[in-house]
C-alpha cells in the first residue's frame, strides 16, 4: 500500500466488477481514452475502505460499453473481487493533454461562465459526459443551463482565470433551462 496525496492525483474512472477468473476489472472510463491508462503506466485503485493501492498497467482494450483493465500482480478473481467499486486515479503530470483543445473536468468544474456580450452565466458545476461531447451544468442562483461542450458554443477557456467565455445558440438559454 502507497501513501498518495490526492492533490497529485486524477480520477479517470472507477471499477464496476471484476471480469473472468484471472483478475482483471471491468471499469468505467472517464477519461477521452484508453490512452491516458497506458501513458500513465500505473492507477491508484482507492477501495471503500479508503485505501490506496498502486498498480502498473498491462492492457487496457474497450469491450461492449466498458473497458478491460489488466493489472500486473493482479491475477485472480479473488485478487480482483477487493476492488470492486474502487475509484481509478493516476497522477496528474503523465496526464497531459492530447491537443490544446483539451480539458480535464476538474479544470472545468468551477469556471465562471460568461456570453460574449460579458454577461455573467453562472458557474459550471457538473460535467456531464454524452458520448459526442460533454455537457456543462451551469449554475446561477436557482437557474441551470445546460451548455454543449463544443467549438461552436465554447469560444474561449482561461484557465488561469478559471473564465469561459461562450457564443450561445439562438434560444440555448430559454431551452435549456431547468
């Protein structure tokens, strides 16, 4: 068991079950893909119980609507049966960005958001992911819009400002309230 701080680490998933009888873990990715399992060569697997338990990764491959992790030294259904429901990290210096368009949901989740007229959204308090694109759930007092995370509506990400700035589509606003 390795003690970590959760300040260096991502979470890019979580395992839902074990799969087979030779320990690997069918998992829920929350990363844009496999890619970031492999370059980061190991996973911090965080059980219920709240320890920490650091694996080098072997294979990751999709199957149906999941993936398949293989873990070195995780070998057996029984090994694999102690993380199911852990939670999936890795460290945050191998997950680098795959183009400068890209964007972690922690980086994301707090953002003020404002239109480019300057007016002041809300702030984005979930990301929801579809498939084709995330969602954005932003937040203003007891208003909620949803905002597609596209070219086309997200003009301008300031990180250092934690600021997005967005063109909204003709009747976005009035829609997508909730």
């Amino acid at each position: 068991m390795k003690k970590v701080s959760s300040e260096d680490l991502l979470l890019v998933g979580s395992v839902t079950r074990p799969h087979g009888l030779r320990g690997l873990l069918r998992i829920r990715s929350y990363a844009q893909s496999e890619k970031s399992f492999l370059n980061a060569g190991t996973v911090f697997l965080e059980t219920a119980s709240g320890e920490t338990h650091e694996h080098a990764v072997s294979s990751i491959s999709p199957h149906q609507r999941i993936f398949l992790l293989t873990l070195k030294g995780l070998d057996s259904l029984e090994e694999a049966e102690k993380y199911r429901g852990a939670a999936i990290f890795i460290r945050k210096d191998p997950a680098s960005r795959e183009t400068d368009d890209e964007y972690f949901w922690h980086e994301i989740i707090g953002m003020q958001v404002y239109l480019k007229s300057g007016e002041y959204i809300g702030t984005v308090e979930q990301v929801i992911p579809t498939g084709g694109n995330d969602v954005f759930v932003v937040r203003k007092e007891e208003s909620e819009i949803l905002i597609p995370g596209i070219h086309d509506v997200v003009r301008e990400i300031d990180l250092e400002g934690k600021k997005m700035i967005i063109d909204a589509m003709e009747g976005m606003l009035e829609l997508n309230e909730v």
